[in-house]
C-alpha cells in the first residue's frame, strides 16, 4: 500500500492509503529519537504497536522505513 508524508509539530507522520496503520518519528526530550507502528484493529494484516528509540536520526528513519515496506 502507499504512504502519504506529513511534517507536523511534533513530528514526522506517515499514514497508509487505507487510513489503518501509522508510523510516527520524533525528536525526544532526551534527545534521542522514537518510532512507532500504530495498526488499528481493523487493519488487513492485523493489529500491532510497536515503539523503539534510536540514538540518531538516520537509525530511527531507517526502522520507519522498514516498518513501512513490510
């Protein structure tokens, strides 16, 4: 499925076409970097949550990214 992109305040938001899974990356106040993979219950492919923080930018881009190819 597509992915549409969006900058916001607190963030980078992905949001899949069927409007049932998100991927979110943020800069901490510890200044590190979370991402999480919201699928709502409804999803196809089932529901899952799933939250890991990073110490760089580029790791925590990559686990987004790999979470949006799957």
């Amino acid at each position: 499925m597509d992915w549409t992109h969006e900058e916001r305040d607190d963030g980078t938001v992905w949001s899949r076409s069927d409007r049932n899974a998100f991927v979110r990356l943020r800069h901490t106040a510890d200044d590190r970097w979370a991402v999480t993979l919201d699928r709502l219950e409804q999803a196809p492919d089932g529901e899952t949550y799933r939250h890991e923080t990073f110490e760089d930018r580029e790791a925590a881009e990559a686990q987004a990214e790999e979470w949006r190819s799957a």
